[in-house]
C-alpha cells in the first residue's frame, strides 16, 4: 500500500520528526512509511555507539578502522587519498547500521592553536574544499551521507557554544564559507552541519542569511541542515531560518513550540513541510540491518598506505633519510610505543589494531635500541629517562625521535606552540650526543621547531596517521615509500606572528576576525614575514624540475596553465604542482598570492610530464560587498608555479579584460564614484563647468589635491557645498542617461 506523504500528516506528528529520535537517529514516522536514520561521526573512522551515547568520546563504541585524520589528508595535497578515505568510511557504516556520517570537518585554520584542528583540512580554502568534495564522493558512493561540516567560522574550541565569530561578509567569502561552497555545489552533500557558534551576533543554526540566504538560495543546496549536537536554542527561530533536524532529541518541548508558533501564526507551516520533506529524505539512506562485513583487516593495510603518503620530510640535511640499511637505531620517545595517532572528542574511534612505530620499525632488520626518553602521562622520572636516552643515541649510528603533544581534544584550546619541555629537552639532550639525529613529530597540529631545529640533521612531520602509523612512518623512514606530503598550514618562528595572534580566541565573548582575507601564508607572503616553513613545503627522496610554462588566456576572466615537470632523482616520487595568483588589480587589497589550483602526479625516474590545468574565474576574483557578488577586476594577473607559497620557481603575467560592467550609482554613492564612471563623469563634469572659463577650467582639472578630498562625500551631500552649480534634479537626470 502507497505510504502517504509525510506532509499530510497531524502538525504534531511532522513537528516531532524534526528532532532526533534518540542521540544517534532521526525519529521513524512508520504511518508515512519514514524509517529512523543512524547519524554517527566520521571523519575518520565510524564511531557507532550503541549504547552509552553521547559527542565527547567518553563512552565505548564499535570497533572500526581509524583511518589519516584530516590533518594529515591534508598534507597529501591529493584528492584521491581523501576520496579512499571518504570511501572506507562510508563502507564500515553501512556495514555498521549508520546512513550519515557526520564529516568531512571543513573549517578553516585560522590559528595553529584551535584544538580541533585535527579534524580540518588546511589553512587554504581552496586545499580545504577540494579535499572535502572529493571526501564526500567517496562517502556518498558507498551509499551513505555525508555532512560537511562545521557552517561556518567555528575555528576555535574556546567559548565555542555561545562565542560570536565578528568576520567581515568579504572575508567570510573568500576564506570560511569557500570550502563549504565547493563541497555543496560540486559533491551535493546529504547534509550539512550548523555550528555552534554565532556569526556577527547571530547562533548559526538560527541564522538566515547563512542557512537560507547563502547555503539554499544561492548555492542551491537541496539537502538537510542539521544541529550540532545541542546547538539549537530557539527551536522556532532555527526553523525559520532553515534548519530542518534538531540534534540529539527527542525533544518534546520543542516540537511543541513548533506546533505553537504554527497556530499562533508565527511560523509558515510551508516551512515546516519543506523541513519535513528534506529529514524524510534524509531516511531515505537508512541501513536496513548492519552487515558487519568483515573487511577491517583489509581496511587496516590500506590506511597503511594512505597514511605513508601523508607524511611530510620537512628537513633532509646529509641525506640522512631514507635510513641506510643495517645502520644500528636508537629509537627514542614513547610515542613509538605508544603512539598518538587520533585526536580526543567527538571523532574518537575505537581502532580495530594499532601498530606501534617501534614494531614497524623491528621489522626493518636494523639492529634496535628502545629508550621511552619520557612518559605521556608525565609520571615519569624525567631525568633518569633522558639520561637513558642519551646513552642510547651515543651508542647508536642513527637516533630516531618520537615526540609531540599530549592529549589534543574537541572541546578546549591549545594554549602554546611548542612541544613540552621534557620533549624539547630531550631532543636537545640526544641530538648533542647522537651521530645522526632524526625528529618524528605526531601532532594534530603545528607545533614550533625553535630552540632545537639546527640541532637535527632530519625533520618528519607525521601528524595523526592513524591505527596504521606505525607501519606508515616506518615505510617512510625506511624509503619503501617516497614521502609527498606538503605543509597545508604554515609554520611560523613564533606564535606571535600569526595573523590571528592578537584576537585569538577573542574576550567578552566576542573573537574578532581582524585579520580579514589575511590568513595563515596570505598574512606571511603579503607582509614579508619568514616562517620556518611555508605552506606548500614538502621535500622528497628524488628531485624534481619545473619548465616550459606558458599560460593562455581563454575568454575575459580564464585562462590554461601549462607546465612540464621532470622527475631528475634516481627514485619514484609524486610532485604536487603548486599554482598560485598575485595581483593588485581590484579595489581591494589582495594576498601576495594566492594559491587557485593545483595536481599531484607520480613520476619514474627521469619522467617528464607535461601538466594543463585550467584557471577559472574564481581564480582571479574577489568578493565585492559593494555589488555584492564576485568581480574580476581588468588588468594585470601573475601565474606563479610555487614548491611552496614562498618559494616561487617559475611565473608568467597576463592580462585580463575582467568585468566591464560599470558600478551603478546613486545618489548615496561617492563623487568619487560618480567622477570615475564611464558615463556619469564626463556628463557631471561638464554640467560642474556650465559657464566657467578656460582658465578655470583647466585650473579645476589641474586641482587633484581638491579631488581627493571631496571623493568620499556622497553626492547628495556634496550637492549642499557653497557654489556647486549642480542640483539633485542633475545628478536625478545624469542617472538616468546611465540606464
């Protein structure tokens, strides 16, 4: 029998299917025939709880694979690994009775300190939303949801449930609400997660500019908007505003506000059916049984894989790696035993196995000597396990250090960039000793170099990898994999060079974006500030060479960039082609550069590949408030070819018509304005001269010092200045000539 559309239903029968059933799913209407939805995290790894619920991580839950956190996905520059990611996420849910994950995690990193920057991408929006859509692909093939997630400028832990987030709309533009845009145009996400935050004073889930506005009337996103888990406070306004499931539920007392505000005629019930129809949509992806497929042990091998090509060589002095074969180790730290391989809070997986860098590396055939150099839970003697460590390095031909942060969760703010001082001790300490010293660093996010970087010959960044870091970091050390990741975030000398230093995390409940589009390389490269190493950095085993750029210009605002590079080393590696773009044309202050496509690709020894990769119009653009919409402005644009945002190795300029369209005026906008368009200047010029000689009129052209100071005045008030001849009647005629 034909089940009827939910929308017929009772109002209090729609109301209660717009908050979740129980924390995990949707609420079933088995009288439309609409089945409860399991959503569960997982930008990572699935964390299916089936009993003991809740967002934190405290509780158990099922076994899954713990696959490269997003930190480390966005090292590889590579779309294919977030895809593979995306797809063995989307496998084990289904397998575990869940329709949606609750990922990929998209939010800018605005500082090095957020404490959920394990969870995102880059500091890059372009980076960020490339990855992501391709994560969401993956996902949504399996025949699972995705939920791009945190909408939008949640980029901080502190104060993050009632914190507004006071961003200008250009920077929201360019910087936070990109990704989401590309991820929601191009990938079409099942969902997509309101934040906790509020945006310019408004809570996000209950914001209508962002969640109707932006998300639904200009990207045309057809999908769910659902909380973040207890984000909503005013049911009613939520609602209004577009956002269609309240998480966790149920919650009687709002879906009776609904109800109310319905009767009471202050709530359209055209609203609340469109909200139903998109969470019985939603429905449409559940699990009927789980399948417990069986496939982890295979999962395990291929987070393995994807984890090695994730890891980032950021020093290589002496060639010192890929370790020589048979040289005696002294492997130091106990983050080799017991490795830091995910963040804590709400993405907490419960790994199916976890292989521990001091195993994998067992099994390399070095002769091996173990010292923990110090304990993760700070219990330890400290000075009796350095000194144990340093007699371990001197006796050996190569140490090898683990070190990194401690306890990294959703929930709280790191307050420093440096590693503990028992770790920076440490590595000090072994490396005044050791012949050869090399730093293996595992953290969710940048950590400082200084007070030891010249002290080691070699620097790897392993981040959060994953169950599988062990063997990953191992197949790296050893050179079985050539490493390829990239810095998708920016190291900086000091904490306090980071743009967002002096508003980071805010006070009086209020975090001030004062930096604008200046974030993370854009501030570095526009303002001329060294880091340790820029975004882009990455080094290899085998060498590469840049050539034979050309760019084409393809209509007014596009272009083709082409480029040939060389694999010139005597190994296997993958290059990440880096395309950035530096102009000053527009009315706005732009980066030194910005980064606006970019490929990986593998190359043999002594291989040449030619690479075309195509600039579209938002590769040139800027966000005008002012017209309220993206412009090109006409003029000059430089193609630049980066190893990384600093380090530029080849550039072509060109020249772009842009957008002709002329700014339309009125009689609030500028003289300035008025004087500078095409139509309206010569016209108000002229009728300003009416009568005046040749002498005073070459006098009045000549005068630019007069100019700019009258150019901000809006021209109604300009017309009130003692002799100017023009009345509002004129300028009323001058715009129409302009129509």
């Amino acid at each position: 029998m034909q089940q009827p559309d939910p929308v017929t239903l009772p109002l209090e029968r729609k109301a209660s299917l717009l908050s979740g059933g129980d924390f995990w799913s949707t609420q079933p209407l088995a009288e439309a025939g609409v089945p409860a939805v399991v959503l569960t995290d997982g930008p990572h790894g699935v964390r299916r709880q089936k009993s003991g619920a809740d967002h934190l991580g405290f509780h158990a839950s099922e076994p899954a694979t713990c696959l490269p956190l997003a930190v480390a996905v966005g090292s590889s520059w590579d779309p294919e690994i977030a895809a593979r990611v995306g797809e063995t996420a989307g496998r084990e849910a289904r397998a575990l009775g869940v329709g949606v994950v609750l990922g990929p995690g998209v939010n800018i990193k605005r500082s090095p300190l957020c404490g959920r920057n394990f969870e995102y991408f880059s500091e890059d929006p372009l980076l960020s939303g490339v990855l992501g859509a391709a994560f969401v692909r993956g996902v949504q093939a399996q025949g699972v949801g995705a939920t791009v997630k945190h909408f939008a400028a949640n980029n901080q832990e502190t104060e993050r449930m009632r914190v507004s987030a006071d961003v200008d709309e250009r920077t929201l533009r360019e910087i936070y609400l990109a990704a989401f845009e590309r991820i929601v145009t191009e990938a079409r996400p099942a969902a997509v997660m309101a934040a906790y935050n509020r945006i310019n004073g408004v809570p996000a889930a209950e914001n209508k500019w962002l969640l109707a506005d932006v998300l639904r009337g200009e990207w045309g996103f057809e999908g769910a908007v659902v909380s973040d888990w207890g984000a909503v406070g005013d049911r009613v306004a939520a609602l209004a505003a577009g956002l269609d499931l309240q998480m966790p539920g149920p919650d009687a007392a709002n879906d009776a506000a609904i109800v109310r505000a319905v009767r009471e005629g202050a709530l359209d019930e055209a609203l609340v059916d469109a909200s139903v129809r998109r969470v019985a949509a939603l429905a449409e992806l559940a699990v009927a049984s789980a399948t417990e497929d069986g496939a982890f042990a295979e999962h395990h091998a291929l987070a393995r894989e994807l984890a090695a090509d994730c890891v980032i060589l950021l020093k290589n002095d002496r060639h010192t790696l890929p370790l020589a074969e048979g040289v005696h180790l002294a492997v130091i730290g106990e983050f080799a035993a017991r490795p830091q391989f995910q963040g804590g809070g709400s993405s907490l997986v419960n790994a199916t196995r976890v292989d521990t860098p001091l195993e994998a590396i067992q099994t390399l055939g070095h002769p091996v000597t173990y010292a923990p150099g110090f304990s993760t839970d700070e219990t330890g003697d400290t000075e009796a396990l350095r000194e144990e460590a340093v007699r371990v390095a001197r006796a050996a031909e190569v140490a090898v250090v683990f070190v990194g942060l401690r306890g990294e969760t959703e929930g709280s703010d790191r307050e420093y960039l440096d590693l503990p001082a028992d770790q920076v001790e440490l590595v000090r300490a072994v490396a005044a000793v050791a012949a050869c010293t090399v730093v293996v660093l595992s953290a969710g996010g940048v950590v400082s170099l200084e007070g030891w970087h010249d002290d080691v010959d070699a620097i790897v960044a392993g981040w959060l990898l994953g169950q599988a870091s062990g063997g990953a970091l191992a197949d790296v050390l050893s050179g079985a994999v050539n490493p390829s990741g990239h810095l998708a975030e920016s190291i900086p000398l000091r904490l306090e060079d980071n743009p967002s230093y002096l508003n980071f995390p805010g006070e009086a409940g209020h975090a001030r974006y004062g930096e604008g589009v200046m974030v993370g390389y854009r501030h570095y490269e526009t303002v001329g500030r060294q880091v340790r190493y820029a975004f882009g950095h990455g080094l290899s085993y085998t060498t590469f060479e840049t050539g034979e750029l050309s760019v084409d210009v393809t209509g007014d605002d596009t272009a083709t960039v082409r480029l040939r590079v060389t694999n010139t080393g005597e190994r296997a590696g993958k290059h990440v082609v880096q395309v950035y773009v530096a102009t000053t044309a527009g009315r706005v202050r732009r980066p030194a550069r910005e980064l606006r496509t970019f490929t990986k690709i593998p190359l043999r020894p002594g291989e040449s590949r030619t690479v075309e990769l195509a600039l579209d119009r938002r590769a040139f653009a800027y966000y005008d408030i002012e017209e309220g919409r993206w412009t090109v402005a006409p003029g000059a644009y430089t193609v630049q070819i980066g190893e990384s945002a600093a380090r530029i190795v080849a550039e072509q300029t060109i020249t772009l018509t842009g957008d002709t369209a002329t700014t339309a005026l009125s009689l609030d906008s500028a003289i300035g304005d008025w004087f500078a368009h095409p139509i309206a200047g010569p016209l108000l010029r002229e009728a300003l001269m009416a009568g005046a000689t040749e002498e005073q009129r070459r006098q009045a052209e000549a005068d630019s010092e007069l100019m700019d100071m009258v150019a901000s005045i809006p021209a109604r008030q300009y017309l009130h200045f003692p002799g100017v001849p023009v009345s509002t009647d004129d300028l009323t005629e001058i715009l129409e000539d302009t129509r």
